[in-house]
C-alpha cells in the first residue's frame, strides 16, 4: 500500500478542482521503514515500537481487568477498558458515564456492524493497529464508526486508504454517499471526480442502483454534473477550435502585410526584385496565400461575389483595411478602398466585424503590433 503521495488516484480530467493535500496523519509517521520492522506487514501499520503496540495489543487480546463488555450484533461481546475507550473517543466516554452495569463492570452496544469489525475498530482505540487485509475488507464500515465515535486518527486513515487504492469502480457510489454523510470533503470530491470519468461504468454497478432507489435526489444532482461536465468539455473544445481559426486568421493578415511590404519569394510590391532561390521565409501563412493571390491577379471572375478564392481574398483585404493600423503608409492594395464601405455598413455588420477583429487580436494578446490596431482602441 502505497501511502506516500498525496496525489488523486485518478486522472480527473483537468476540469474538476484538485482535492487540497491531506494534513500530516496524527498516527503514521510516513516513514515506510517503521511499517516493515520485524516483518511487521502481518502485525498491521503503526509508528510506535513494536514492545509497546504488542504490549497494547495484548492488553486488548487478554482483557486483563476489562471493565466494559461491548454488546455486538448477534449476541457477539468485545470486552474492553472504561479508561483506554474514554480517552480514545468523547463519544464512547458519555455512553461510558450513562451505562448500566454490575459493580464495576459496565456494559455498553454498539449495534449495525458486525462483531469481527466492532473488534478491529477497538483494538485500532488501544494500539493504533490494524490488519491490511481487515482495512481492505472493513473500511467503508470502519470509516462510519471512526465519524460516529469521533476517533479523528482512524478516519484519517481509512479516507487515505481509499484515496489510494480502495476506492474502485464498485465501491465509489457507496464511498461517496459515506463522505457526505460523514462529513469527509476531500474523499467526496474525488469520488465524485471519480463518478464523472467513469460515469458508463459507474452507473452500471450495484451501488448505482441502490442510490436509484434510496436517495433519487442524489442520483439527480450527479446526473447533472455528469451533463454539466460534458458541456463544459464541448465548451472547451470548441473554444479551442475557434482559437486555431482566429489563430490561423492573424497569422494570414501579418503575412499579407509581409507580402505587401517585403514582398516573399515571387511576389511583393513592384518595385522590388524577386530571386526563386530566397530562403523561405518565416511566415507560415505566406505560401498559401501566395496562391490566393495569384490567383487572385489571374481570376477573370475579380468581382465581389466572385468565385470561391476570390471571395475569399476580399474577405482577407476587407479584414485587413479593419486591423490596419495606418491605411495611408500601409502597402496592401486597396487597403484605403473598404474605408468608404466601412463607412456604410449597417449597425449589425459594424458589431460583427468589430467582434470578430477583437478576438482576432485577441488570440495574439498583443493588439497593435506591430502593424495592427490596439485591442483597447475597438470601441465596443
Ligand atoms: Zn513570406
Ligand atoms: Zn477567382
Ligand atoms: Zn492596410
């Protein structure tokens, strides 16, 4: 068992708030070797030495001058000590105070968990101990009676050991419902992470379907964390997509520029000279609109509405003369030309080219540079 690291167990898929690290646990004191002295594997987990938690644990065992019998589930009885169960717990102290008993021996029950779990439960009071293999098969149980009796220490450790290997498919919609119940933020909102990306899974298991039955409210609210999280992974994506396109638009309009002013390869402005052999350039755009625009200067369809690359190419002038920064230096041909189309546009086309130069400029995060207007001078 792995009890180093603090991490989740699973990938929570980068959307739901990483659960905050654990407090230093009050019983373990993290330092693996302890837990193998003396082959201790087979004796459970603790940190005290080995005399004093055997010498607990027989104390326990023996019940030498045990004071309290624990009534169990099915006439079961645990003997235990008034003082080790008082200190360990306030609540088994007041059941302690008001027990009914002969001379000195009381008597107290504790009822709803079978006896062998009663008996790991109060050995874990006197030495801290307990088996792996009785965590494994009890700590759903044992997590309820640590919040029930108030023992801080075993609580703590039961959630650690879920969040680090007990919590399964099977058993996340039943730990679930516990952490609410008592009261263990961290472990539900990683079984809850753990719900959401396993949710096909998950909704097929038993717990599912006794949740269904016993508490449909619960089974509402996660069905829509399960539809919430799903929007908001298709949000993403499509953020992202229409980032790539914004991206992609920037990059055309410096290359265009960059084409107009230095010209690249074998175009650019005319009075310029144009060798084959130029090294490439570092614009990605340039190659692709350098088709456009020889096609563009070929088309014999050059009017607006004409065929699909010359649309295009107006499209890209018109955005240009919207991002120019100075039309009367700038060199892209007809740059100053939309200014008079601009200027008759309806309200509704001056919102949605203003809206879609501002996330242009956006995606760059760097409006106005160096040949673009500023972000903050679009007016909205
Ligand atoms: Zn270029
Ligand atoms: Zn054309
Ligand atoms: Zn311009």
């Amino acid at each position: 068992m792995e009890m180093s690291a603090n991490q989740p167990p699973q990938d929570a898929n980068n959307i739901c708030p990483v659960p905050p690290p654990l407090p230093g646990p009050a019983t373990n004191c993290g330092r693996k070797a302890l837990f193998m002295m003396n082959g201790s594997q087979t004796r459970g987990y603790s940190c005290v030495s080995t005399a004093t938690r055997d010498s607990w644990d027989s104390l326990f065992d023996g019940g030498y001058r045990a004071d309290v019998a624990i009534k169990t589930d099915n006439g079961g009885i645990v003997y235990a000590h008034a003082n080790v169960l008082g200190t360990a717990s306030p609540v088994l102290k007041g059941m302690l105070k008001q027990a009914k008993g002969f001379g000195k021996k009381r008597s107290i029950t504790i009822h709803g968990v079978p006896q062998d779990v009663v008996r790991v439960f109060i050995r874990f009071l006197y030495s801290s101990c307990y088996e792996k293999e009785e965590m494994k098969e009890y700590v759903l149980l044992l997590l309820v009676l640590s919040h029930a009796y108030v023992v801080p220490q075993l609580k703590q450790i039961c959630e650690q050991h879920l969040e680090h290997g007990l919590l399964t498919i099977e058993n996340v919609i039943d730990v679930f419902q516990l952490a609410l119940l008592c009261d263990a933020p961290r472990l539900s909102l990683i079984s809850h992470s753990m719900i959401l990306s396993n949710f096909k899974a998950v909704s097929a298991t038993e717990g599912w379907k006794a949740m269904k039955k016993s508490h449909p409210a619960l089974e509402k609210e996660l069905l829509e964390s399960v539809i919430d999280e799903e929007n908001m992974r298709k949000n993403k994506i499509r953020k992202s997509n229409e980032r790539k396109i914004y991206l992609q638009l920037y990059e055309a309009m410096e290359a265009l520029v960059h084409i107009c002013r230095d010209g690249c390869r074998t175009i650019g402005p005319h009075d310029k000279d144009f060798k084959e052999d130029q090294a490439p350039c570092n614009y990605a755009a340039c190659k692709g609109l350098e088709l456009l625009i020889r096609h563009f200067a070929g088309c014999k369809l050059r009017v607006p509405g004409g065929c699909v690359h010359c649309k295009r190419m107006w499209q890209l002038l018109e955005l240009h003369s919207r991002l120019c920064a100075d039309s009367s230096l700038c060199r892209v041909p007809l740059c100053r030309n939309f200014t008079e189309k601009i200027r008759k546009q309806s309200k509704k086309d001056e919102i949605k080219w203003k809206m879609l130069v501002k996330k242009i400029l956006r995606t760059k995060r760097i409006g106005g540079a160096p040949f673009f207007v500023s972000l903050n001078s679009i007016s909205s």
